[in-house]
C-alpha cells in the first residue's frame, strides 16, 4: 500500500468518526431541547411564545458545534490531507 | 476549482497593510443598502398611510426591545438602538451571500461573515461594550466578580469571560462559512459527473442547492438573532445586580 492511499484511508475514517460524533451529540442534544420544550408548553399552554424563543435559542447555540465540526472536518478533508487530488493521482 | 475552500481577493493597502478586499468591499455595499432602506423607512413615516414595510420594521424593533427591556429593565433603554441596529445589519450581511458577485469576475459577493476578520470585530466590540458599560455603572468593583465565589476560581472565570467573544465569532463565522462551504461541495459533485451504474449522480444532485439556499437564509436569520441575543444576555449578566 502506498503512503497516498494510506493518507487518504486515514482521512476519510477521521472525517467518518468526526462527523460520527458531532451528529450523534448535536441529534441527542435536539432532542432533549425539543423534548422539554413539549413538556413545557404541555403544563403550561399560554407560556408557548417564550418557551418557543427559548427553544430556537438553544437549538441555535447547540447547532453551532455540529456545524463547526464540520467545518474543521471538510478542512481537514480537502485542504490539510487534499483527498480529491490524492485520490485522482492514485486513479492513474 | 476553481473557487477554494475559504479564498478571499487579498490586496496590500497603505498603512493597514495586507486586506480581504472582496469582505471590505462587500461590507461597505452591504452598509450602504441597508442605510438607504432605513432612510426611506424612516422618512415613509411623513406620509399619512402606514406601509407593509413600516410594519415589518416595528414588528422587528418591537421584538428585539421587548428582549432587552426584559433582560436589563428600565437601565437597558439607551442599548435598544444598538442591537436593533446590531440585528439587522447581521441580517443583512449573512443573506448577502445569495447574490453570485463573484461568478461574474466582480471583486465583490459573498457573505462578509464568511471571514474571521468580520465576525471577531463585532465580538470584541460586544466584550468591550460590556465591560465598558459594568465599569461605568459598577465601578472598579465590578472586576470582584472574577474572584467569585473563591478567589482560587479567578482563572477558570478569567477563561470563561475570555472565551465568550471567542465561541460568539467562531460560532457566526463557521455557520455561514459551512453554508457557503456545502454550495462548493455539491457544485465539485456536479462538475465531476458522478456515474453509480447507468445512472448519472450530478443530475440528480443538482437539485440540492436549491434546498441548501433555504437552510443558509434560516441559519443566516436564526444567527444574526442569537449573535444580538448572546450580547443582550452577556451584558444583563454583567450589569444585573450581584444574586
């Protein structure tokens, strides 16, 4: 196995297990967020304005991580290792 | 490709030095649209009738005011323009992308919040609105709070009052950087002409761009208000009283 093959390997599985953990956290964590949201407007019906607010509040803060873990994920990916090129050099 | 991940236009201006011309250029067009609007919002109000976009504005200002009455009581009066105007300029700025300046050669497009010089600015001018704001109000005896409960907690809140502006930037600058970023992605998809068996992917996947254009305008809207919101609730954090 060349190192080229080997390098791009690697990367693919770190972009696999990143993106693994941050859609496994952000999706538990939207869970929980709406879950309680439910259970709030449920016992307290003419509170839903606030309680909605304070939903998109939170799920907005939460989605930042996942998105930034993407985002270092596609760095990672297509500029640091540069698996598209390596891969088209090792089509040849 | 021949758009990069994260390219700017760079150019090397007298006195500042090496510059993003492409976000300074885009922000000034994106100020003078917005103050243009506002001006003629706000001399609509000499005509007797009230207008759609009279409404829209208020239901705005209404909204965010609410928020900072209710976070800092009667002393947040003289912040409401401030984050009005905090809102709709993020606003502005983050739904900018739409437009594909850059495709027709122009040294402008693209959001300016794509780019860490935009976003840390507006965080750092928070963190300093808000330390300059406890001290006026406080005294030197706001900088007590570091220390609290234990003295021995000063660099774990040192770190944390830090870190504030850090996650606010990083937060604004990754979800519309990631925006643009799946647009790039998808648009590589699509030159490349992906085959699985007789079918063509790219023409399949063309369609998707479509409905990212609707993810980016939401993140774009729902962060602009989380950006004005974290300040509105950092700063009743350092002005309320001691609990």
């Amino acid at each position: 196995m060349s190192s080229e093959a080997l390098i791009a390997a690697a990367t693919i599985l770190a972009f696999g297990i990143i993106i693994l953990g941050v859609a496994f956290g952000s999706a538990v964590g939207d869970g929980i967020v709406a879950s309680k949201a439910v259970e709030a407007i449920a016992r307290q019906p003419e509170a839903r304005p606030n309680i909605f607010l304070f939903m998109f509040l939170g799920i907005g803060v939460l989605e930042a991580f996942p998105i930034i873990g993407l985002g270092l994920g596609f760095y990672l990916l297509l500029v640091v290792a540069n698996v598209p090129a390596l891969l088209s050099h090792l089509a040849k | 490709m021949k758009e990069h991940i994260g390219y700017h236009y760079t150019a090397v201006w007298p006195v500042v030095g090496s510059v993003h011309t492409d976000t300074i250029y885009t922000t000034w067009l994106v100020m003078a649209v917005v103050l243009a609007l506002l001006a003629s919002v706000g001399s609509s109000y000499r005509r007797p009738r009230v207008g759609k976009t009279q409404t829209v504005f208020e239901g705005v200002i209404e909204y965010i005011a609410d928020l900072v009455h209710g976070s800092l009581g009667k002393s947040g009066e003289p912040f409401v323009p401030f984050f009005v105007a905090l809102f709709i300029f993020l606003f502005a700025l983050n739904q900018f992308g739409v437009f594909p300046f850059k495709l027709f050669g122009l040294s402008i497009g693209g959001s300016p919040t794509a780019d860490l010089n935009t976003t840390v600015p507006y965080a750092f001018l928070i963190f300093v609105l808000i330390q300059v704001v406890a001290v006026r109000k406080k005294g030197v005896a706001y900088f007590k709070h570091l220390a609290q409960p234990f003295p021995i907690m000063l660099p774990i809140n040192l770190l944390e009052e830090s870190m504030r502006p850090v996650t606010l930037a990083a937060r604004l600058f990754f979800n519309i950087f990631v925006g643009e970023l799946l647009f790039i992605i998808v648009a590589s998809i699509i030159v490349q002409g992906v085959m699985i068996g007789p079918f063509n992917l790219s023409i399949a996947v063309a369609i998707v761009p479509f409905f990212i254009q609707f993810f980016n305008f939401f993140v774009g809207t729902v962060q602009a208000f989380i950006f004005t919101l974290l300040g509105v609730v950092y700063l009743s954090l350092a002005t309320g009283d001691e609990h």
